[in-house]
C-alpha cells in the first residue's frame, strides 16, 4: 500500500472542464495558504467508474471557511459560511454549489461537555462516511494533483462490486445508510457484501429505522424515487423489510406491478413528447400511493411534509383517477374534447401511472390522442385578445379561452379569425364584464 496511484487522467476523462479547472484552482489556493485539500465521496466514486458527478465536495485539513473565502475570489460564487460546524458553501447564481468542510475530529474534554472542533485529518473526515467506496479522497494541491487517498480500500470494493460499511455500527449510528446501501448496489448493480447484509437485518430486527425522524426518512426515500431506475431498489427495500417504515399503510406487492411498469410508461410517454416533469419523483409516489383513499393518501403527504402543491396532485389523482380511466376505456364515439376535459383533472404526473393501468390497445391509443391533443392544439389566440376586445381581466379569461380550445380539439375551430369570431360569441353569450369607460371628473 505504499504505492501512490494517481488517477488525473481519469479526472480528466470523466470531469468537464470547468470542474477540473475548478479544483485545480483549489489545490492552488490550498497551498498558499498552507493547507492540504481534498476532493471527497461521490465524485471521487463516480471518477473512477468513469461515470459524470458534478458535485464538489472538498475537505480541508485547515481552516475550511477561510478557504472558501479564498476560493470564492478565484472562482466567483457567493460564500456562506457556518461558524459552527466549521463549513461553508460557494454558491453560484444559477444555483450551484460547492462545499467545502474542516476536517476535524469532535472530542470531548471533559463529560458533558460540548464537542470542542480540532482540526485534525482527513482520515477522521472520511472514516465518518457511510461506505467504502465512498470514502475516497483525491489530493488537489498542485505537487499531489491527482493522488488517490484510500485509507479503507474503497477502489478494491469499486472493482468487486462490494457496498460495505466502515464499521460494525455503522447502521445503528445512522438508519438512513440502509437505504443508501440500497440506492448504491442497485444504481450501480453492485451487491452489499455478507457481513455488511448482516448488520442491516440485525438493525432492522431491532427497528432502528423507526428512530428515523419522517424528515430523515423522507430525504432518501426521495432521493431513492429521483433515481433512474428505482423499482429494484423498492423491491430491495421490502425484501429487507424497510418498506413497512416507509409506507406501512400500504402493502407493497399491491403497487409492485404498476412500479415495475413505470420505466416502460415513462419511456412510451417521452417518445409521445411528455417532457419529463421536475418532481422526478412524483410519479413514482403517485404509483405507491394510488390504491390508498383520500385520507391516508393526506396523512402520507402530511408525515413527508409535502408541499400544497404536491399534495394535490396526489389528491387530484385518487379522486380522478378511476373515473377518467373508465371514459378512456369505454368504446365508442367520447368527443375528444370530452376526454381531454378529463385527463386534464389529472396531474401530468398521473400519466405514466395511468398508462400502466390502461389495459386494452384502444385505450391507450385514445389517451395518445389526449395527450398529443393537449400538446399541440393549443389556440394561437390568448389573453391579450380578450383583453382587446375590452373585457375585463378575471376568470373568464381562463373559461373563454378552454372553451375556444375545446372547439379547437373537436374540429370546430382552425384559424386566428374562426377563434376570435368563437370567443367574441362566447363571451357575449356568458356576459363577460366589459372594462368600464373612465368616467370623467366631476367638474369642481
Ligand atoms: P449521489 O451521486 O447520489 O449524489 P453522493 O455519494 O454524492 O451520491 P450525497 O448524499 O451527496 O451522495 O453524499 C455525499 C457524500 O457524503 C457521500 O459520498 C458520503 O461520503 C457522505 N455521506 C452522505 N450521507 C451520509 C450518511 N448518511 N452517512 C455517512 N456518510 C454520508
């Protein structure tokens, strides 16, 4: 192990320039200030998998925040710092960031006493990780660029294929590496080793994870959800008996298929020009949760504290959901705009899980049809229009403007003109307030 290995030409294969030029630039503000950096976990790991990370994680064995203060000033970015902990971040406008921590060991000088922060080394810094192979250090300065620091054979592990823990308690220290083993062996199709298999049935046997705090819990369930491929991590995480700490409201080979069909239905909807949606997530969530009624559905987004927002769509597509399935599936001659008046009670979220419940081919071919319906008859006309015909800004806007698209999709409408003269009759029709004429001023 006194071989030093230096994986720069790997950094350069797998990192794009600006990260390179970014922790070059590092390792030279490291060293005039008499510092040692590092650059730690995941990128690391995915470096050697030759596999894209972007996220920056440095150690310093020195002052962390100063450090970051002396970076930000060669590579831009806003630092904000966290006495405390000895931490800060680098952050850029367009929302990146990069972090930079003291590497330290907590110790206490007398019991009871608070943890005093040392600064102390790297070595400490990384036997507090969660895995081997993300224990993984790479020296910036410039005589070191490049030189791997393995103190716990992370790249051994990396070439087998093993997820293994640093330490027998490493599970008890923290419930959230359960699933983090999960994602990790199934992302990068690696398999937990014995021993560290072990430690896990034994902390799920002693209901470690319902010490979890929801927030906790939430953080990698989602993380595990915005994955490319989760399915197999969920049948992991019930096979392991961790589903029922998530979701015990729910039994989990009940929503298995619609699950394990989700890859596919996303995949069939990209080709029909459903752009992917933020919440990576949601659909996923919205496939667990479908069987479930209102009420639970409400306490499950209440414990994981989703937003308004998310929680409606969920909610929109329990109550929806049977319903517009049932019109879709029903032969015969259903307007399109009456269908797409339905599917849009849904959340595009809902669609991937709709797709997989939609049984016969006739179906689905009327659900293309909504959907590419939805995407491309937009009305040209909008609400400067309206607003030009002198009406009055509000609701009926939105109601004027539905309808003009519903004439679109049945055929009765198909130029500028055809959808002005429809709107000016609509509107007429359901008496749209008109913006009054300024009255003049009284005279004094
Ligand atoms: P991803 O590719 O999903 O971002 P990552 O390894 O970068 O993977 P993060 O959650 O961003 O994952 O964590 C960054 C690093 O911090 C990890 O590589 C690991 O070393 C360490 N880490 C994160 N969470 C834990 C944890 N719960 N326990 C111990 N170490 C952790």
């Amino acid at each position: 192990s006194t071989k030093i290995t230096n994986i720069k030409p790997d950094m350069q294969r797998a990192l794009p320039s600006r990260i390179m030029s970014l922790l070059t630039k590092a390792g030279q503000v490291a060293e005039r200030l008499g510092y040692q950096v590092y650059a730690v976990g995941g990128l690391v790991r995915d470096v050697m998998l030759k596999v894209e990370n972007l996220d920056v994680d440095l150690v310093v064995e020195g002052n962390g925040i100063e450090m970051a203060y002396e970076l930000s000033k060669e590579i831009g970015g806003r630092v904000r710092p966290h006495e405390k902990f000895g931490t800060a971040e680098i952050v850029f406008p367009d929302g990146y960031w990069v972090d930079v921590v003291t590497a330290r060991v907590e110790y206490y000088e007398y019991p009871a006493a608070l943890p005093q922060v040392e600064q102390s080394t790297l070595r400490h810094d990384l036997y507090r990780r969660d895995f081997t192979i993300n224990a993984m250090a790479v020296a910036l300065n410039p005589n070191r660029f490049g030189e791997l620091v393995d103190y716990f054979n992370g790249r051994e592990d990396l070439e087998i294929g093993a997820i293994r823990v640093l330490h027998n308690l490493s599970f008890i220290e923290d419930p959230t590496r359960i699933l983090r083993a999960v994602r990790f062996e199934q992302r990068y199709d690696m398999a937990i080793e014995p021993q560290t298999m072990r430690l896990i049935k034994e902390a799920v046997r002693e209901k470690v994870l319902s010490r979890l705090s929801n927030e906790r819990m939430w953080g990698e369930l989602k993380s595990i959800l915005d994955e490319a491929d989760p399915e197999h991590m969920l049948d992991r995480l019930d096979e392991l008996g961790v589903w029922d700490y998530l979701f015990p409201e729910i039994t989990f080979w009940e929503v298995q298929y619609v699950i394990s069909e989700m890859p596919q239905a996303l995949m069939i909807l990209r080709n029909w020009g459903w752009a992917e949606p933020a919440e990576k997530w949601l659909p996923y969530f919205l496939g667990i949760l479908h069987l479930t009624n209102q009420e639970t559905a409400y306490q499950i987004c209440q414990r994981y504290n989703l937003g308004r927002r998310q929680t409606d769509k969920v909610l929109d597509t329990i109550a929806n959901g049977r319903i517009a399935l049932k019109r879709l599936s029903t032969e015969g001659d259903v307007p399109l705009s009456e269908l797409t008046k339905i599917v849009q009670t849904l959340p595009r979220e809902a669609y991937p899980l709709f797709l997989t419940l939609l049984e016969d081919k006739n179906a689905i071919r009327r659900f293309r049809m909504v959907m590419e319906s939805v995407h491309k008859n937009k009305p040209v006309i909008n609400g400067k229009d309206i607003r030009a015909m002198g009406y009055q800004p509000g609701p009926m806007y939105r109601r004027a403007l539905d309808a003009v698209w519903r004439a679109r999709l049945d055929g009765l409408v198909s130029t500028r003109e055809e959808e002005l003269e429809y709107i000016r009759a609509y509107l007429e029709q359901n008496n749209a307030p008109k913006i009054q004429p300024k009255q003049p001023k009284p005279a004094d």
